[in-house]
C-alpha cells in the first residue's frame, strides 16, 4: 500500500516513516505541510495519506490533498487535545478517519488498513456523533452514535476486545488469559455480534473510539 505522509514535526513524520515502512507500507512522499505536496503520476498516486490534525487550519490542508490526489483516503492523527467541533469540521472537510496519537502502532496499522477498505470513521476520543458519511463503508449506526459504552459485553470480552484492539492475535491473547483459542473466538464471535460489526479490524476501531481500550477489565 502505497502511504503519503504530512507532518509538521520532523522528529514524529520521521518517527512514524521507519514505523510503517517496518510494516511494509510503501512511504512514497513525507512533507511537513500540504504546501509541498509532491506531483504523483496518475499510475502510483497514494492510497492513503496520514496527516497531522492542526486545529482550524486543518480543513484547508484537507482541501489541498483532495486536489492534488483525489482518489487518496485520509487519516488525521489528532493529539486528544482538538476540540469536537474541529474534528466535525475536518470529517466535513473529507476526512475519512480520525486516530488519536495515543494509540498503540498495531492499531495504527490495522486503522491504515480499516480506512483503505473503505470505512468512514472515527476513533478518537471524546467525539460527539459524526456527520453523515459522504461515501464509502459506514460503521453500523451504534458504533459511532451512541455514547461510549460496552454494548452488554461482559467483563472478559471486554478483556478480549482490548486484548485485540492492542493488536494481539488469538494464540498470544489465550496465553495471556489461559483460555483456549477456540474460546478465545467463541469470545470474539460474540464481541462482534453485540457491537455490530463485520471483523476484528472494525472491533479495535470501535474499543478505541468508545474508550475502553483505557478501561481496566480485569
């Protein structure tokens, strides 16, 4: 997959280009603001472009990478500091997911892959309900409108779901809990039937975004 990066710090965009590279993606461009945005052939434009999310100013770089690559999905990294109205305004703006810099890599990752599938959403914290999507695969209506909230799971799913939006696959998180890993997809199984999502990726998209990967479920 091919990444573009826009970051204003130098120390975290060059963080975050030996971070994806280590994870295989193809970091074709980093720059410290859209106003050097490089020219891409119409053959190798990015899939997706990760961009700081700097407060007001933010909708206008938005405007920027929508002309100069329109087929490219974008993710704003938000400090956990931006005020809702801000991140309403860049989803507005054509945002098509919204991670708060908390999150652990892993996350990131399966995110990066989240929002190239075609999913609109946000996972940042603190958020109000999203406008209506533009395009592309909405989460189910209770994943992004309802408050924050575990939805019935019980106290070990709930260990489960942060076990996986952590990133960490079946045969570690059954170590972890002593289970088997049969149980420990019983356990997914009905995670995702009483969130209401598809699969594992939207499952850590959804603990993020209502807060209970900061929740303690032991």
């Amino acid at each position: 997959m091919r990444i573009g990066l826009v970051y204003g710090s130098c120390l975290v965009r060059h963080s975050l280009v030996e971070l994806l590279k280590h994870h295989d993606f193809d970091v074709i461009f980093d720059t410290a603001t859209t106003f050097d945005l490089p020219v891409a052939s119409a053959a190798q434009p990015p899939d997706v472009i990760l961009m700081g999310l700097e407060g007001e100013s933010t909708p206008a770089h938005l405007a920027n990478i929508h002309a100069a690559y329109p087929t490219a999905r974008t993710i704003l990294i938000d400090d956990a500091d931006s005020r809702p109205e801000i991140v309403h305004k860049c989803l507005t703006a054509g945002a098509h997911g919204i991670i708060t810099n908390e999150a652990p890599a892993e996350a990131l990752m399966q995110y990066i892959n989240l929002i190239k599938s075609g999913l609109i959403a946000v996972a940042a914290r603190g958020v109000d309900p999203l406008p209506p999507p533009r395009s592309g695969i909405e989460l189910p209506p209770e994943t992004v409108e309802k408050p924050p909230c575990s939805r019935g799971l019980s106290r070990r799913e709930k260990h489960v779901l942060t076990l996986i939006a952590n990133g960490a696959p079946n045969k570690v998180i059954a170590r972890e809990l002593d289970i088997s890993e049969s149980t420990v997809k019983a356990h997914l199984k009905s995670i995702l039937k009483k969130i209401g999502v598809l699969n594992r990726t939207q499952a850590a998209v959804w603990a993020y975004s209502k807060g209970l990967v900061s929740e303690n479920p032991a």
